[in-house]
C-alpha cells in the first residue's frame, strides 16, 4: 500500500487527535497521536514519515483489546508532521494551525526544558493550548 499526505491527513481528521495542556512547572506540552484497533495503518504512517513511535496500548478490558498508537515525539518532528498534513485537512484545520503556530515558537527558541521561558512568552503559549483545547471539545460536542 502507498499512501501520501492526503491519506494521512484524512485518517488524521478521522482518529487522530492533537492535545496541548500545561504542566505543574507551567510548560506547555502538545501531543499528537493517532490510535487504531490494529497497527498496519499506522505502521504506513510511520515508514512514510520515518519518524514516530509506534506502541501496542495495554488494558485488558474490551475498548483497549488490540489497539494500537501512533506518536509524534520531538518538536521538529511534531511541527513538520502538521505542516506536511495541514493543506489536507478539514475536520482538524483549526486546531492545527494554532498547533503550527505553537511548536514554531518551540522550535524558535530552541525549546531546551531547563530554559527559563519569558513571562509573555509562556502567556502566548498557555492562550494557545487552551484555545486547541476549546476547539477539541467543541468538536466532540457537535
């Protein structure tokens, strides 16, 4: 199977999901999986962009049986996944472009978890992870 940036971008608005939340030492942490019962999918996805991690999610009940995710791990390769899929994507537009905007000004800085981030700085990240947040649970809500 050959897939490209707009497969990926569609099964990426189907059951992917982008999270942003703050932790306690108030950094902004921003997620980015995809989770499927079965791997073989998200195994294409992974060889095309050649980065990721792959993981069998464990859990004995019924919901959790076979599912598999897909994690974007990294900055850089966080912010080049949504960039290649945004052009392509419908359901997930919005939040991705505040994502873009949000991991650019990771990558800018250099993003070292030790640096002191700027007051203004972390302010501008914290409005961003909740308005993905918000845009999250409006979806769900619809």
């Amino acid at each position: 199977m050959s897939i490209g940036p707009e497969y990926i971008a569609g099964f990426f608005d189907g059951e992917g999901c982008i999270s942003a939340r703050v932790n306690n030492r108030g950094q902004v942490i921003v997620t980015i999986s995809i989770v499927q019962k079965g791997a073989h999918v998200l195994r294409e996805i992974k060889d095309y962009f050649e980065y990721g991690c792959l993981r069998r999610m464990s859990g004995e009940s019924r919901k959790t049986h076979n599912l598999w995710s897909y994690q974007v791990l990294g900055s850089e390769q966080k912010l080049d996944f949504l960039r290649i899929i945004y052009p392509h994507l419908i359901v997930k537009r919005e939040q991705t472009e505040l994502a873009i905007k949000l991991m650019t000004r990771f990558v800018d800085m250099g993003n070292p978890r030790s640096a002191k981030i700027p007051k203004d700085e972390k302010e501008v990240r914290v409005e961003l992870a909740k308005r993905i947040t918000e845009l999250k649970t409006i979806k769900e809500e619809l």
